[in-house]
C-alpha cells in the first residue's frame, strides 16, 4: 500500500522572485517526474522548477 508523504524542501528561486523573498524558499513538493510543481511555504504561489534546484529537508 502506498501512502503518500509530504515532502518539504529548500529551491533555489529566480533572480526576480529572489530580489523580494531571498535565494532559498521553503516548498512543499506537490508533484514530481520531469519537473517539480512545487507551494512556496513562505510566500505562496506555485510553480514548476527543475528537480536539480530542490534539497529535501525535514518538515519540522
């Protein structure tokens, strides 16, 4: 049986979004194969970003 997880991570954000909100934002990983859609915990919003810019880290 499956059970589906949060999983948290760190992303390296653009240049624009980072200028307002830093170079790392905390996200929660909606869905993930080729890209990841990713909900900024901090700011909001979502977006899709490359798998290579996430690093997993504990929800606590």
């Amino acid at each position: 049986m499956n059970e589906k997880r949060d999983v948290f991570a760190v992303c390296a954000v653009n240049e624009e979004k980072g200028s307002f909100t830093g170079e790392w934002q905390r996200v929660l990983i909606v869905d993930c194969e080729e890209f990841a859609e990713v909900r900024f915990l901090d700011s909001g919003g979502r977006d899709m970003v490359l798998t290579s810019s996430l690093y997993r880290i504990h929800s606590q």
